[in-house]
C-alpha cells in the first residue's frame, strides 16, 4: 500500500433539494490517486459500527464516504433517527439517490481522486445501492450486502416513500454488481435472491453473488449476534476483489 495513514472527519454535503447533511469521509493519507467507495448505511442509521466500515476501506487505499441518511430526523441518537424514519414508512427513495448523488458529487472535487467510484450498502442500503446502480450516473461498481425488499413481497406493499421494487429498474442497471448474502437470511430468502438473480441474468447486466453457509443477516457486523467470523472472513476478500478488478 502506497499511503502512510488516513484521516477521518464529519463533512457537509449537498444532498437532496440542496439540503445540507452531513457525511462521514475516511481517506488514505498521500496524492493517490484513489478510488472511492459511497456507503449506504444500514436500517440502524449512521451508526459507530457503520463509520467503522468506511474507515475499513480507507485502511485498504479507498477514499470512502458515507451521508448521514436519517439526518433530518433531527437527532444525535442514530436509533432515534431510525425509529423515526421506520413509523414514517421508511426512507424515501427519491430523497435517498438525491443525498447519495450529492455525495458522489463531493468526490469529484477531491484532488487526490482517480475518478472511479463504488457503491455498498448494507441491509436496507443494499436495496438503496441496488436502486442507485440503476437510476444514477458516474458509478463504476456496486456491492448489494444482504438488500432485502429488492424483488416484491405480498406482505410488503409499496409505499409513498418506496413506491417501487428495484429489480422494476434491471434493464437500467449500469455497472457490474456484486451481491453478498447469507443463507440462514431471511430478507431476502435464498429464493429471493434466486429470483433476483434470474431478473439480472435475462437483463443480459453484468452479475455474480456469493450465498455463504452459517450466516445470516448482517453477518459481517462484529458488534451484533449475526456476526459469523468464517463467512465474514471470506465476504471481505471477495468484495475488494471485486473492487479491485473494476475501480483500479
């Protein structure tokens, strides 16, 4: 690795409408230049454990930011925020890509930038990062970590704030997609992510996906219950490859 450090700092973004939010940016220290990855955090909000991850991609050589999505709610507690967002019917897509464009568009202004950008989320950031492959501009490749609510559900209607499923979208996805699941999920089931797959593939978009053994959901998350060391061990790797091949 080229760099000899990182810094990691709350920043302001312009996110949706012009709002100002704010963001989390971890960067290798030196002049790169670097790729970038954008973090959709999970359900939970922008938590420690998910600023903990983007410090993870500065350590191995990614400018990573995360925007605050749930920073409207008004609170410094991110399980206020969530609960809020949750009796409101959940995060509001359009507003959502509107932050995470804003974001993105904040990179292009760091000089230390090569210009190529990915995408990841995790839990209902990975239904988000499914939906900003397929309707943003400028995103070079796209991690889905466990995204449920990505095909339909009987038991799930649309909602004023997510009127639409993003596997609607596949014939709009526009760069190569990872996805990352365990196979004790269930949001989204193995048949979910089968039917998921099936969408993609006759798409003729550019897909793979890994289904890990004794891992349920969020089991890269090391300060929950679900976390299962030999699954995570093997998700990571897979996910800077796959990063590797598409944003060097």
């Amino acid at each position: 690795m080229a760099y000899q450090g990182m810094t990691a700092e709350h920043i302001w973004v312009e996110g949706h409408n012009g709002d100002g939010i704010n963001a989390y940016l971890a960067r290798p220290l030196g002049p790169g230049p670097f790729p970038a990855v954008h973090l959709f955090h999970h359900m939970p909000g922008w938590d420690e454990a998910s600023k903990e991850m983007a410090r993870k991609f500065a350590h191995n050589g990614y400018i990573a930011i995360m925007p605050n999505l749930h920073y409207r709610e008004g609170s410094d507690d991110p399980v206020a925020n969530s609960n809020s967002i949750r009796e409101k019917g959940g995060m509001p897509d359009e507003r959502t890509l509107g932050d995470a464009q804003g974001a993105i568009s904040y990179l292009r202004h760091l000089s230390n930038f090569n210009g190529k950008v990915g995408i990841i989320g995790f839990c209902s950031g990975g239904r988000q990062v499914f939906l900003a492959a397929c309707k943003l501009s400028g995103i070079n490749a796209a991690v889905d970590c466990w995204g449920g609510g990505v095909t339909p559900r009987d038991s799930e209607p649309p909602t004023a704030a997510m009127p639409h499923a993003p596997i609607e979208f596949v014939a709009d996805l526009s760069c190569p997609m990872l996805g990352i699941f365990g196979a004790d999920d269930a949001r989204p089931t193995v048949e979910e992510v089968a039917a998921t797959d099936a969408a993609i593939k006759a798409a003729g978009k550019s897909w793979e996906y890994e289904i890990y053994p004794n891992a349920g959901h969020g089991f890269v998350a090391v300060d929950r219950p679900s976390y299962a060391v030999e699954a995570s061990n093997a998700a990571w790797p897979r996910i800077f490859d796959f990063y590797a091949k598409h944003l060097s």
